[in-house]
C-alpha cells in the first residue's frame, strides 16, 4: 500500500461539565462528544527515505511538531523504526481553535492510517493508550460516535448513536485557546452546571428534543463575557428555529440542532449572508456503524 486517504471528523460537545482542578492543572471533566459529518481530508503516502513531512492547504497550521497529526505520524516512526519515511497531505477544512477538536482528529487519523499502511497491527485500544500523549481528544477521536468521556477527557464509555439531525455550525471570526478558557474557570457556587445525566436519558431515550434541553456548556462561564458574538450566533440561531444552540468546547464555534431540514438550510443561509459568523456549515451527526 503507498497511499492511504483519510477523513478526520469534527466533534462537538452535547455537554461540557467541568468537575474539579486537579493538583497536576488538569480539569476533570464530564462530557458528552458528537462526531460530525464535517471532516479535514488527509492522504498520507511512504517516502524512500526516513523522517516525516506534512503539507497543508493553510499557511497559518503549522507543518512541523508543532502540528499534531505530525506528532501522531513520528510517535509511531520512532516506535516501530519504520524505515520508509512518511508524507502526510493535510486538507483542512474543520476550523481551527474552534473547540472542534480538528488538530485531535487529524492526529487520530494519522495513527490509524499509519497502523494500517506498515502494517503495525495495533488494535484500536493500543492506538488510543498512544493517542492520549498527544492530547486528551484523541482516543475519542479514534473511537468517535456519541460517547461519554471523564477524567481528563480519556476515560471514554461509548453511548447509543444520537438521534439524527442537522447541525448548523457558525465560527465568528475570533480565535479562543483552550488554556486561557480553562485558567480563566471559575468552579464557585455561581456556576451553572448542565445535567449530564438528563442528556445521557435523552440520547438513551432517542429523544432529540430531550437532548436538545439538557444541553449545556460550563466553559460558556469564560468565553461568552470575553466574546459576546458568541452569544449573539446563540440567539440568532434559535431565532432561525434551532431546538437548542450552544458553544462547542472552549469556542468560539456554536452550533445549532434542528430537526426539519428546510429549516436548518434557511438558516445556514441567514448566517452565510449575515456578519456574525466568518465561517458556517450545514453538516449531519455522525454515528458508529
Ligand atoms: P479543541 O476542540 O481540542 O480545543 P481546537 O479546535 O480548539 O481543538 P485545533 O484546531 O486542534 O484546536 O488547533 C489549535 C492549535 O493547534 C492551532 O492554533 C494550531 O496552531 C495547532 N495545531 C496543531 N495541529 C493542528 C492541526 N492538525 N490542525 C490545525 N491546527 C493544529
């Protein structure tokens, strides 16, 4: 096999509870991922000589260690001393410091690439207990589906598929880092939890509209008093009928469910022509199986 091509799905955050700092900085966390139908293209092929090369469509993504489908691709070089190098074309196209977890996602699809091309044998745990050096989002990545995830992130118990539906997601043109949202947190009394037991009901439920209620992001705490447009995307998209809209991750994305499709496509239309939003698709949940 010389060439391998791959697509590394997007996620958002049905529920994004944040339990506690732990002493080594990390959060313990308590949330509820969803693969998307939105995904970066990658191909990946061997090169003659040893080492790792990567290219991408965006001049801003970086091309070296910086990037972490690189760093998924030497982790497994090094490992196995592969002796054919590897060259990884990068099409991206989730958006970047989104909360969507794009750099994840690449990372996860190069491990499963590079696994399947040399041949390395490496079951999908194997891959994932690798995955979680390079960020706490990348075993869900290599597991995707709905999935309920704890401890930093890592802890993955996999849920029945969400219901399907449409989802319009809008990024504003600011970009957010994770970890000034996370240093910024403030877990006192006046935080508002999200029921993320209610949410689990209604996706076990197949309730779309259960789901939608009990949807919640604590991280909106930090990100929506820095950045308002955020929440203004939030109002426009319930304006526009969406069953409920929320921030994904540390943000800026938000994104909308909604369960009638002309809708959804008015919507992403308004949005498209409005100044809110810089980027905005229409796109589909993603289910395992
Ligand atoms: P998360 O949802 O996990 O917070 P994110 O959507 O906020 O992820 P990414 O798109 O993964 O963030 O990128 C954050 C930063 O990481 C970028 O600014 C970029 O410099 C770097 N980066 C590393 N690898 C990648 C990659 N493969 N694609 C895009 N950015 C990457």
């Amino acid at each position: 096999m010389y060439e391998i091509r791959l697509r590394a799905l997007a996620k958002i955050n049905l529920g994004l509870d944040v339990l506690r700092r732990r002493e080594d900085g990390y959060h313990e966390v308590r949330m509820v991922m969803q693969t998307l139908k939105m995904y970066d293209k990658i191909t990946i092929r061997k090169m003659k000589e040893p080492g790792i090369q990567l290219k991408s469509n965006l001049f801003y993504v970086p091309e070296n260690e910086g990037n972490l489908a690189y760093r998924a691709a030497k982790m497994l070089a090094d490992e196995f001393q592969l002796r054919q190098g590897i060259f990884i074309d990068l099409q991206k196209f989730i958006p970047v410091a989104a909360g969507m977890a794009g750099g994840s996602s690449d990372a996860a699809a190069v491990l499963y690439g590079v696994n399947r091309m040399f041949h390395l044998n490496l079951t999908k745990r194997q891959l994932m207990k690798r995955g979680v050096k390079i960020g706490a989002d990348v075993p869900y990545c290599i597991m995707r589906g709905t999935v309920l995830a704890e401890g930093i992130g890592e802890q993955l118990t996999p849920l029945p598929p969400m219901p399907s539906c449409k989802v319009v997601v809008a990024k504003p043109q600011v970009s957010v880092s994770t970890k000034f949202v996370y240093d910024n947190l403030k877990l006192d009394g006046s935080i508002i939890h999200p029921d993320i037991g209610l949410l689990m009901e209604g996706i076990r439920e197949g309730s779309l509209s259960k789901v939608a209620a009990h949807m919640g992001n604590v991280l909106e705490s930090v990100t929506i008093p820095h950045y308002p447009v955020i929440a203004k995307i939030r109002e426009e998209m319930m304006r526009l009928g969406a069953l409920n809209a929320m921030m994904s991750g540390s943000g800026p994305t938000v994104f909308g469910l909604f369960d009638d499709e002309n809708l959804a496509q008015e919507a992403y239309q308004e949005l498209r022509e409005g100044t809110l939003a810089r980027q905005v698709y229409l796109t589909g949940v993603f289910n395992r199986g």
